[in-house]
C-alpha cells in the first residue's frame, strides 16, 4: 500500500538535513535576570540572545507588560482596522515616530511579518520596481521580494562601490536599494552616509532594516536611520532584540504609513498587538533613550572581545559592534566549539548552514552590556587557540 502520510513526504527532507549535519531542535532554554540562561539543568552566561541591554527581564517593562494585560485584557480581539485599533496603540506610534524622528510610525507583529508583508505593498504601488539588495540581507527581507515577485539585483556584501555600479544601468523606473544597519551575523554595519548618498545620486529609495541597530546604535538609541540629512524612505526594526520586547515597526513619512494601512496584507488581516506586547514596547520607549552609559559598554565589551580573539588567532570577521563572530569554517567546527563553550559555563551559538553559507560556520557571539568585561578572557580561552 502507498503511503499516502504527509509525514512521508517530509521525512526524507529531515533525513538528507541529519545527513548534512544540519538538522535542528528546539532545546528549552530560559532567560534570567543578571545575563544568564538556564539550558539542561544547568546556569550559563548568555552569549546567544539579542537581548542587548538586558531588557528582556528589566521590571520596567515586565511591570508595564503586566499592567497594561491587567488593566486593559490579555488580547484586542481584532485586527487594526476593525475594532483592535486601543488608544495605546496610537500612542506608542506617537512615541515611537517621535524616539525614530519620523513623522510618522506603524506597529507589526514581528520583524519577519513586516519584511515580508511591506515589501510586496510598495511593488504595487510602484509597478516596474527594481530591488537592488544586499546579498548578506535577512530571509525575511528575501521572503518579501520572493512574495512580491520581484527580482533582487544583488550587490556584494557592504560593497557600495558594487552597488554603485549596479544602479548606473541606465534603466527606467523606481528601485529600492535594500540593506541593513548592523548585519545580525557578522556584526559589521552598513555606511550609511555614503550609502545615501549613492542612493540619492541615483534616485533611488532606501529600505534599512535597524532590526540590530534599534536600541544600540545612533543618538539616544534610535538606530542609524535618523544620523543621515533626511533620514531614509523607510527605516524598519524590532522590538525583540535590545528593545526587550516582542512587536516591529515602520517608520517614515505620514503617506507611508498611511499607505500600508491600506495596502499592506500583513498589517491588515493579523491581529493588532496585545496590550502586555504594547506596555513593554512603550517602557522600552522610555527607558532605551536614557542608555548612554550602557551603550558605552556594549561598544567597549565589543572592542575588547575582538582585541583578545585576535590575540588568541581567531578571526572575528568585520564586526564593529555588539555582534561579535569567530569564523571557523566547518559547521562541525563550530558546533564542537559550542560544546566546548557550553562545558566551561557558556552559551553561544554554533551559526551553520542554511543560516550562513556553506564554509562560513561560525560561534555567534552576542554581547549584553551589562556583562562583566573579566569574561572575556576565560570566554575566550575556551573557544581554544588556533
Ligand atoms: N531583520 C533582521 C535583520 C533580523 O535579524 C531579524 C530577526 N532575526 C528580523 C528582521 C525579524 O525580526 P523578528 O524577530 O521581530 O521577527
């Protein structure tokens, strides 16, 4: 008899993942105070989330989250064009296009959904449109073009030269040029004057992803979008990494916005944020602009890791900020160095293939601002020498 299972036509895709060396599992982790996680019954120092700041469990915004569920219910009960459109939603758009410099700022769900869903809203609106992207940019970024049918015109990894050269074709029509702050697993930034410039040069539109970025980077914390004369088109971000929180934005002009209310599926048909999401995202608003001294210490914890691994003979890639990669090669190369983090009391996560290109595994380190700088060294000495 034929198997006519679902199961049988997706086990043999899980099987030729096992056999690469890459088939994945869920391991039930849990964040605590203080930078640590608890992983197999065990207590380690954290150096996978992106968590940044160390807001994840900061009372100002559980205290918030909890308050505004008690006061104002566990969910909206609808989407935001129905009736799951609260005050607080309002105001924390107020908020946020106020801490963005924008004129105005929308709420997503997540930072996948707004990717995904933003992108096929403007090709409709701007038919014949040409993405010209980063080839490092994040899945969701891809997956918004894929579901738009647009084709991307890569250019090489933060080489604006390269882009420069693409955009001078000579064609019609409008592009967006597609890229990110901070790129999530090299830890290298884009530079952002120079690029928009070119961008600018060419007339072009610029779509910047400040998932990383936001909380980190920029004055008072807002990203980079706000540090270039007339910000950029369309500056998008999270929540959920130094932010603390759960939830994305958009930010830009009031007609942006108020374009994708109407056009963006993603928006239109999920349910607005609930108000424990929306009371953590505003206590991050509030507190994230006071965190100078915290930023100081996330530059310099990232400056002195790359310092010691260098010192130590790995390569650190071109990280310039909180993301701090050691490039070894193998994806068993890097899982065999996550282990041996994991036995002296560290959790950093091996980056493998698809996540990465074949060749280029690598331990991700993320780095909290609030962990103790005489980390590093045993950190270091326990990735081993090369
Ligand atoms: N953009 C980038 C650059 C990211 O790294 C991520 C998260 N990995 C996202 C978007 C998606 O954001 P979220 O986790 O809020 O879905």
């Amino acid at each position: 008899m034929v198997d006519r299972s679902l199961d049988s036509w997706l086990a043999p895709a899980l099987d030729a993942a096992g056999r690469r060396g890459e088939r994945r599992m869920l391991t039930p982790t849990r964040l605590t105070r203080g930078g640590t996680v608890e992983r197999g019954g065990r207590t380690l120092v954290d150096l996978s989330s992106n968590d940044y700041l160390g807001l994840a469990t900061h009372p100002a915004l559980t205290e918030r989250a909890g308050e505004w569920a008690r006061t104002h219910g566990a969910g909206v009960g609808a989407s935001r064009l129905v009736t799951g459109t609260h005050d607080l939603h309002l105001r924390v758009e107020h908020k946020l296009a106020a801490f963005k410099g924008t004129e105005a700022a929308l709420l997503f769900a997540s930072g996948w959904q707004a990717n995904a869903a933003v992108m096929p809203a403007l090709a409709r609106a701007m038919p014949g449109l040409r993405v010209h992207a980063d080839r490092l940019n994040h899945g969701s970024l891809h997956q918004g073009c894929a579901a738009a049918g647009l084709r991307q015109v890569r250019f090489r990894h933060n080489d604006l030269d390269h882009l420069d050269a693409l955009l001078a074709d000579g064609e019609d029509g409008p592009r967006l040029v597609v890229t990110e702050s901070v790129f999530s697993m090299d830890g290298d930034r884009v530079d952002l004057p120079r690029l928009a410039m070119i961008v600018r040069r060419h007339g072009a539109f610029l779509y910047l992803d400040e998932a990383h970025a936001t909380g980190v980077l920029g004055p008072r914390g807002a990203g980079l979008s706000g540090t270039v004369s007339g910000g950029v088109d369309l500056a998008m971000g999270t929540f959920s990494k130094a932010m603390g929180g759960f939830g994305a934005y958009v930010a830009g002009s009031r007609t942006l916005c108020d374009y994708l209310v109407n056009a963006c599926g993603g928006f239109i048909y999920s349910t607005a944020l609930p108000p424990a999401v929306l009371g953590a995202i505003d206590a991050a608003l509030d507190l994230v602009p006071t965190l100078e001294r915290e930023r100081a210490q996330l530059a310099d914890l990232g400056d002195a890791l790359r310092a010691r691994l260098t010192r130590a003979g790995h390569d650190p890639g071109a990280s310039t900020t909180q993301i701090v990669p050691v490039m070894l090669g193998g994806a068993d190369e890097a899982v065999a160095a996550q282990h041996r983090l994991e036995a002296a009391g560290f959790m950093a996560a091996a980056i493998r293939p698809p996540t990465v290109p074949r060749g280029g595994s690598r331990l991700r380190l993320a780095l909290r601002a609030t962990l103790d700088p005489a980390t590093i060294d045993p950190l270091v000495q326990a990735i081993g020498a090369r």
